[in-house]
C-alpha cells in the first residue's frame, strides 16, 4: 500500500487530529486514515448532488439539434 508524507503541517491541525484520534479511541494513523475516507467519500456525494441538480436543470431545457443550428448559421452567413 502507498504511503504519504505530509509536510509542514500547521501544529493546530496535529493537534486537533491528535484530540480527535483520543476521543475516537484510535491511533493518529487511524485518525488520519478515517479523515481521508470521509474526504473522499464526502466529495463523491457533492459531485452526486451537483450531477443531479444539472440534469434536472438541463432536462427542462428544450434540446435542440446541434446540426439544425450550425446550418442556420451558415445560412445567415
């Protein structure tokens, strides 16, 4: 499995994960690993609530027929 090096991390952030990883009954490893997750996991259900929110959008939008509009404007031409 990979590994990650994190540099010059702000000591306010150790320390919090580290309150964290006590509180949780873990390991700062575990901590961190559990922080990574939920990163990850939070930003795939962002990216699924935007793609709903735009095709629900575009859906009520007519489309339109893209040679339909590329011969009209040669023609206007």
């Amino acid at each position: 499995m990979p590994n990650v090096l994190v540099r010059n991390l702000d000591k306010d952030v150790l320390e919090q994960l580290k309150a964290a990883a006590h509180a949780n009954r873990r390991s700062l490893q575990a901590e961190i690993h559990d922080v990574l997750r939920r990163a990850n996991t939070r930003n795939l259900a962002e990216t699924r609530r935007l793609s709903t929110k735009w095709l629900k959008r575009l859906g009520r939008a007519g489309r339109s027929d893209s040679a339909t509009l590329i011969r009209r404007d040669r023609d206007t031409r």
